[in-house]
C-alpha cells in the first residue's frame, strides 16, 4: 500500500557522516508499506525520484469457469476438440502441477469433474483415466488434499510422479537441445495426455504453462537437471518463451512424448480464474501471454535503483525470498543500477539447512559461492542442480550489480559473503546511501508485490 503526502523526508547529509546529523527537507513523498515480521515498516521515497511501481493487474474472474473450460475443450487453439482425440477404448492421462492447479482441479475448484465428464461424454470412462501429479522434482506437499479423495477416487489410477524413481521412466527421445528425455511411463504409455496448467512467469521457462508440464513435470531427474544447466546464460529467462533455450527444450520434450492437449489458466490475486485456454500446448501458451503480461508485466524504462521485497509471506527467510524477485529487479535496472532487497529476515538465512545441495555443501555454502564456481558445479554435476540453478540465478544478480541488503536477520559480513554491496537495518538508510551514489535526479522504482502476486515484473517480450 502507498499514499502521496506533503511531508518533511528525513534524510542523512550523508550516509557516511559519523556525526549522525540529521536534516529536514521539504518535500513531497510517497509512503510504502514494507511487510515485516508480521508488521509493516513505513518507507518513504521522494515523490521527484519514483519512476516506477510494479504492479499485478486484477482482470475480472469468470462467473463461470466450468462452462468456460467445457467451451475451450471444444473451440481450442490450433487442435481439434478434445472430444475429437478421444474415444472409447483409448487411455487417458490427465496431467496436473503444484501451483494451485491442483486445487482447481479437485478440492477447491472442482474442474477435473468436468474434464472427465467431458470424457464420459467422448466414450471415455473414468477407469480409462489416469490423474498424474506432475511436479518435477518439487517435493509434493499435501497433495492428496489439495486434489481431494472425490477426484482421486473417481479415476481408475492415481500416480504421484517421481522424478528420480528410474523404475517408473521410460527413455522418449533426445531434443535438439541436446537432452536426452526420460518421462514418467504412465504417461508414455497414455494414448492420449492432456495437461491442466497455469501462466506466470517463472525464471527456467520463462513462464510457467505449456509444454512445461512434461519438462520438467512428468520427466526424469537427469532430464531436467540437463535442462536446468542450460540457464547460465548472459541474463537470466525469466519472462521469455521464444527466445529462451529453457523453454524451446521442454516444448520439444513435449513433442517427443505427446502432450496431445493442453489447458491454461490465467489467475487474479485470489486464484480466481480471468481466462482459459486450450489446444497445441505452443499456440495456445503463445495465444496466452499477451494477456499474461497484461497481468504480471509492468511497463517502464529501466531505472537507477529498485527497491524490492518478496511479499509477505516470504519474508522471514533469505533462501526463500531471492528466487525471481531479485531477477525482476535486475531487470527494472540499469546496467549500473542499485537494487534494494528489503525483508525482515527474522528466521535468518534458512529453516533449517534449506534447500538440498550435497557435495559437502550446503545451501547457504553455495550462495557464497560466485556465479561461475556454480556454473562449474552445475556443468560436473556436483550438488542438487534445482538448488544450484536458483542460487545461479541469485549470484548472477549480485555479482554484476551492486545489491543492497536491508533485513533484521543476517548478519552484515555474512550478507557481504553471500554477496551484497552493503548490509543495513533501515531502508531508509540505504535508500539515502543510493541516492548519494546515483545523483539526486536518480529514478527509483518499486516492487513490493502481495500474496500470489511475488512473480510480478517489469515488461518483456520474446
């Protein structure tokens, strides 16, 4: 939340002024709310600076979302109708995520009721269906209750995919990418895969969607972490399709197994449904994204520093609030630009020792590492490469730009290590530090996304 007042901005004469003398300005500003701990810290930017604020755009929900997926089924995008693919007799696969696409399907939604009354319609008969839960190597966390025992019960089988279960792959076929495609043999073995999905953008693919259901969701582990290696790039994916070599191996991954039919979903701020999709998982992910980045793209010509922080719920965690805010950020900045991360970080680094690594490693180990050295790693294979390409991304951000960090939990020679330019407790502070540095004239934007909304980001094509 932020509001316009006439206020007098508080600001340091300089930052390194040891004497602490503090001066009044009159100026006009903008108050922001920064999640913290559970409670919010006002933060302030002059209203002469602030260029930019990042935002997601509500559009309005379906009234009706059944009837909506039952008209896309029949009128999709560069395919026939899906009760033209299907008939008595074939077996089907109905494929699902863990970004609240489960939900939609079963416990809270209930869509997959539909898609399989749909295919009762075509001849198909529920024991001929098999739901998959489709995560990559996500770990699968309450996932029988967010698709809910009606669902479950109602088809003939119910598999949980396992990425790294060999027993339960089969060898599909390399890529022009230079992967070699191992998939969950359910699936292989389905006559007909249909996918239910969702689209935001996502730092490896680009966008969530499409033909991502395959690759990384129902394949191998080695598959994806082939896949995955392939974001040491000079920048980093995120919102991109076409021009993203992530994006262009998982669509043909899903050429080579078949994912016959897809369905896509966009979201407002409360997972409520604006529009769906459906049909060649390229055309109608492609036919989707000009509305998507309606939805999660902000358009603004880069700025000299970006104030961000990773929505509320990921505040208490460093580990846990890099992952594509910080890509975001370098984004919206200029090639000489200062990002500002604000969080409390009251639980410090991780819960824990935080996501997996192995190699004698852990993950906060790797976050000191440089980009390179986990470049390096990624190329032999050392250590969990989903952790590594996350951490990639992160440090490919801090060691090309100077990153502020303003938090409560980590300390600042530990915040210097894992690569910050600087390490404050105030967000003021560090504001007034980078606009000493940048010139009084600097343009700032913000980005201080809620709930759902953390994938928001500057605009971007291609």
């Amino acid at each position: 939340m932020a509001y316009t007042s006439e206020s007098r901005l508080i600001h340091w004469t300089s930052v390194q002024d040891r004497s602490r003398q503090l001066v009044l300005t009159d100026t006009r500003t903008r108050r922001f709310d920064l999640p913290w701990a559970g409670s919010v810290r006002p933060f302030d930017v002059p209203a002469k600076n602030l260029a930019a604020e990042i935002t997601f755009t509500n559009l309005p929900p379906l009234q009706d979302p059944s009837a909506a997926l039952r008209h896309a089924m029949d009128n999709p995008i560069q395919s026939p109708p899906l009760r033209d693919l299907v008939r008595a007799g074939k077996k089907v696969a109905l494929l699902t995520g863990d970004r609240m696409t489960d939900k939609m399907l079963g416990s809270v939604g209930g869509l997959g009721h539909v898609i399989l009354d749909y295919l009762n319609a075509a001849g198909v008969p529920d024991a001929d269906v098999s739901l998959v839960f489709a995560p990559g190597t996500h770990a699968a966390r309450d996932i029988d209750e967010k698709i809910g025992p009606r669902l479950i019960g109602r088809v003939g089988k119910y598999i949980k995919h396992l990425a790294d279960d060999d027993s339960e792959l089969t060898f599909a076929g390399y890529t022009a990418f230079g992967n070699a495609i191992w998939v969950n043999r359910h699936v292989a073995d389905a006559d007909v895969v249909i996918g239910f999905g969702e689209i935001s953008p996502n730092s490896h693919g680009g966008w969530t969607g499409g033909g991502k259901m395959i690759l990384p969701g129902v394949a191998g582990k080695a598959s994806i972490e082939h896949n995955h290696r392939q974001l040491m790039l000079p920048s980093i994916p995120l919102g991109l399709a076409d021009a993203n070599p992530l994006r262009r191996d998982m669509e043909a991954a899903a050429r080579l197994v078949g994912l016959d039919f897809k369905i896509d979903v966009l979201v407002d701020d409360q997972q409520r449904i604006v529009d769906i999709y459906s049909g060649d998982f390229v055309a109608e992910h492609r036919a989707a994204l000009p509305k998507a980045r309606e939805i999660w793209m902000t358009k603004f010509d880069p700025v000299d520093i970006c104030v961000f922080h990773p929505a509320d719920w990921r505040d208490r965690t460093l580990e846990g609030s890099m992952f594509i805010s910080i890509n975001a950020a370098d984004l919206a900045t200029k090639d000489d630009g200062i990002i500002i991360t604000c969080l409390s970080a009251i639980d410090g680094y991780a819960v824990g020792e935080g996501m997996p690594y192995g190699d004698g490693k852990t993950s906060r180990d790797v976050l000191k590492m440089k980009a390179h050295e986990i470049a390096r790693d990624m190329i032999m294979g050392r250590g969990n490469t989903r952790t590594g390409s996350i951490h990639f991304a992160t440090r490919h951000v801090l060691d090309r730009k100077r990153v502020y960090l303003v938090c409560d939990g980590i300390d600042a020679s530990e915040g210097v290590e894992f690569g910050f330019a600087k390490v404050f407790r105030d967000p003021q502070m560090a504001l007034a530090q980078a606009l000493e540095e940048k010139g009084a004239s600097a343009t700032v934007a913000i980005n201080l996304p809620k709930g759902i909304c953390w994938r928001q980001m500057p605009w971007r094509e291609g």
